[in-house]
C-alpha cells in the first residue's frame, strides 16, 4: 500500500479509509488497518528519525517505537475531530499527532536513550545525533530568513535544544530561541495563508501572538520576566529540554486558566504550522520494519474481535515484567505530580524579579528622567543578583505603525545592543525586567515600526545608566557611550 502525497495536503490514499478511521480501528485492535495506518505514514515518521540520529539502525528501531508508542497512547488520546469534519481535516489531525508523537520519542531517545515505560538503553548502537542536518529548504520556509530557517530546521529536523543550536550557530542562548520562535511564527502564518487559499481555514488557526519581547539568556530568566508564553514556540519543537519545560508549564499554570489557553492555542498553531512546512521531507524504512513492529504489538490488545480475553495466558516471566513496568510507571507518573506542584509552588509564591531588586542590600535607583514624548524613566538595578528593571510612566500613544522598543547596551561599543522587547505605551505600565548588570552601561529607549528592529535606531529617545557615575538623560545621537 503506498501512500500518496500531495503538496498541499499530506499523506492521503484514496483506495484506503481515511487516517482517522484506520487509527481508530487501530484502537480496538485492528492490526490489518494499523499495518495500513503504518504504510500511509511511515516516510514522514522514518524521515525525522532518520534526519535527527546518525545511525541508520538507531534510526529504525526509533521508527518502530514511534508506532509501539502510538499503539499505546491513541486510545487515551481526543483528536478533537468529528465524523461531520472535512476528510482532509481529519487527516491533518491525526498526521500531525502522529508528527508531533514521533518528534517527541525520536528527540528523548536521542538526547536519554531512554522513554518512558519502555526503560534505558533502546537504541542498538546508540550513534547519537545527526551531525549533518541537511534537506532541502522547502517553499513552505520561503518567508524565513535564513537564519531563521536553520534555527528552526535544527530544532525540528536535527533535534537540538535551543541551547545545543546556540553552539551550533554561534549565536547567544537568548538569539537561538527568538530565532525559533520567529521563524514557527513566520511558519503559522504562512499556514494560515495558504489555508485561507485553499478555502479549508474553518476557524483561527491561532490567536495573534502579542507582539514579541525580547527573551533572555536562561529560560528562567524569561519566566522571572513574565515572558514564558513566549517560548510556546519554541517549546512546540521540542527545543527545551525537560527541567526548562516544566518551568515554563509550572510558570504558565501559576497565572492562571486564560494563560493557559494561550499556551494551548500557539502550541497547536505552531505544531501544525511546521509538520505542514516540513511535509515534503520523506524516507522509506528497512522493508521488513513492519513485521518486526507487528511481532512486538501485545498479545493482549489485539482486540476482543480476533482473541478471546480470557484465553490470552502470560508466562511468569511476562507477568513480573508487566508487574515491574506499572510499579515503574506509577512511579514516573508520582514523581512528575510532585515536581509539577513544587513547581507552581514556587512561582505561585515566590517573589518577582523586582521585588528581588528591591530587596538586594545594594539596590540602587536612578533619579527619574524625562522621555522626549513627556514620560519618565528609572531603572532599578542590584549587581548582587545581576538584574535590574526599567519602569516607564506617562509614555503618550504613538501613531499606528510604530512602537516603543527598550535595549541594553553594552559597555563594549563593538557588542550589539539586546532588546528587551517592542512595546505599546500600554505595555509599558508593568516593569521591564532585565539580566547582565556586568556587560551593560545603559537601558535606552527607540521609537522603531511596530514588528521591532534588530538594533536600536539613531534616534535615541531617552536612555538611564544602570549604575550611579554617570545618573540622567541623554537624548538623540547614536548609539555611543562616547556622547
């Protein structure tokens, strides 16, 4: 049975019942429709694996364990599609489930050897990663810059946290994630237009994402400053390693259900959005993978259809393994229960990076000064825990198209300035959090367009030093500690 693809739409073969239907069937122990669950597939799940690890042996039984993994999990899982859906949307559902499940075993096994439920050691000569993630940029990624492209095909096709492509890139850990998560936002939207073009765009494929904040070097940082909804992006790819994702989950669900939602929203966006991109990226398996799956499939899920329950019988050896693998998962499950709750303990309860500045024994304040567009500015900084915050008051509206845009600039005039984010004058009425007291002389303020600028204009608009010698306003000129 081989599977179809169109650039447009995905896998899709119509001499076969729909995706949906074969996983559904799967379900209830079908393994004729989940071995034609299996050949409609399989190119899209083999490529990734075979894209992210460097052994092609390591790549197979990675494959294999996709479809034990999805045999597993499907039928716990809502796919949030109904019979009255299109057929073409069903499938997307589904192939981006399936997409989605793949990335996350291939990477975890890549980065651990290990999944859970099925223990450590899995992969037969565990080669590690793919040093070479190549494939061609498909027309999807066009609105990418090409940085922004290899960013997110790293992420996605090769695997990497956000910290392993900084290396790669040479880039800071702060520039990685804005880059992944530029670029899946640049993916979204493409999606979007070419639904829209197809006619098939039902619903908002996503809420509009505020407009992005600078992020800063460690994950923690980013929810000290309130800014984890901004690495759903980055998240979607599987482009944080664990501890750092149930930080920003924690983070996340500490303020709240409409937090949440948000959360969910650009997960979902983003996810569809890069399966969609990436869809032309196909490899078929070892021919004789299928039948090394099916023979690994458990006796007992076949289905009520085809095998009487009550004759099913388990040798002792069986028995004990099973026995030992749900003491192992109840375990696992115990374990993340509790570090998800201290998690949320700790931010729900802990003080906010201001509070912190405030209470460091050598906090200081700079004297308010005033912006050219009649606010004030002060910043609050303590070298103690290398952190400060700008607060802005009385900022007036600006025109439609521009906005305020904060940046650290260094002490080095031959380092780049690092933008704390594009903002409205109501943005403004909470404090901007920042890091790197050391490698930083001053918080300045432009006016840029409204999507940000990668380094401030020359029109300074106001601008506050982050330790006292040099305390007031400096307007206009370039960006130069010599003026």
């Amino acid at each position: 049975m081989d599977a179809t693809c169109t650039a447009e739409n995905g896998p899709h073969d119509d001499a076969l019942p729909s995706l949906d239907v074969l996983l559904r069937l799967s379900c209830e122990g079908d393994r004729a429709a989940f071995a034609a669950f299996y050949d409609t597939t399989v190119s899209w799940v083999h490529a990734l694996s075979r894209s992210v690890l460097a052994s092609e042996a390591d790549a197979a039984e990675a494959t294999a364990l996709v479809y034990l993994t999805a045999w597993d999990e499907a039928p716990d899982t809502d796919m949030d599609v109904t019979e009255d859906d299109d057929v073409r949307r069903r499938e997307r559902t589904v192939f981006t489930w399936l997409e989605v499940l793949a990335h996350r075993v291939v990477t975890t096994l890549a980065r651990t050897d290990s999944l859970p439920e099925r223990g450590h050691g899995l992969l037969p000569e565990n080669a590690g990663k793919s040093e070479d993630v190549t494939a061609e940029r498909p027309l999807s990624c066009a609105s990418l810059t090409d940085e922004q492209y290899r960013a997110v095909s790293l992420a996605w096709l090769g695997g990497r946290t956000c910290r392993r492509l900084a290396e790669e890139m040479g880039v800071p850990a702060a520039r990685a994630k804005e880059l992944v998560r530029d670029g899946v936002q640049a993916l979204v939207a493409a999606h979007r237009d070419a639904e829209q073009e197809r006619g098939t765009l039902t619903g908002p494929l996503s809420t509009t994402p505020p407009r992005a904040a600078g992020l800063m070097d460690t994950v923690r940082a980013d929810v000290e400053a309130g800014r984890g909804l901004e690495l759903a992006d980055v998240a979607a790819l599987d482009a944080l390693d664990a501890d750092e994702r149930t930080l920003v989950e924690g983070s996340v669900a500490a303020r709240g259900p409409s937090e949440g939602t948000l959360w969910r929203t650009r997960l979902r966006a983003a996810r569809n959005a890069v399966t969609w991109a990436f869809r032309s990226v196909q490899e078929e398996p070892p021919s004789e993978l299928l039948d090394r799956i099916l023979r690994r499939l458990p006796a007992q899920d076949i289905g009520v259809a085809l095998v009487d329950h009550d004759e099913v019988r388990h040798s002792p050896e069986e028995e004990a393994t099973g026995r030992r693998r749900m003491v192992a998962v109840v375990g696992i499950a115990a374990l993340l229960v509790v570090a998800a709750l201290v998690t949320a303990l700790v931010l729900l309860t802990g003080p906010t990076l201001p509070e912190k500045v405030d209470r460091a024994d050598d906090v200081y304040t700079s004297t308010p000064v005033d912006t050219r567009d009649g606010g004030t500015m002060q910043v609050a900084t303590s070298r103690d825990i290398d952190a400060g915050y700008v607060r802005l008051e009385g900022l007036r509206p600006l025109p439609q198209g521009q906005a305020y845009q904060l940046w650290l600039l260094p002490k080095d005039e031959s380092q780049q300035a690092q933008s704390l984010g594009v903002f409205s004058a109501e943005d403004l009425t909470e404090p901007v959090t920042f890091h790197g007291i050391d490698a930083h002389e001053a918080v300045g303020m432009t006016v840029e367009p409204e999507a940000g600028a990668e380094q401030p204009s020359d029109d300074v608009h106001s601008s506050v030093v982050l330790r006292p010698g040099n305390d007031g306003p400096r307007y206009g000129g370039k960006w130069t500690m010599d003026d």
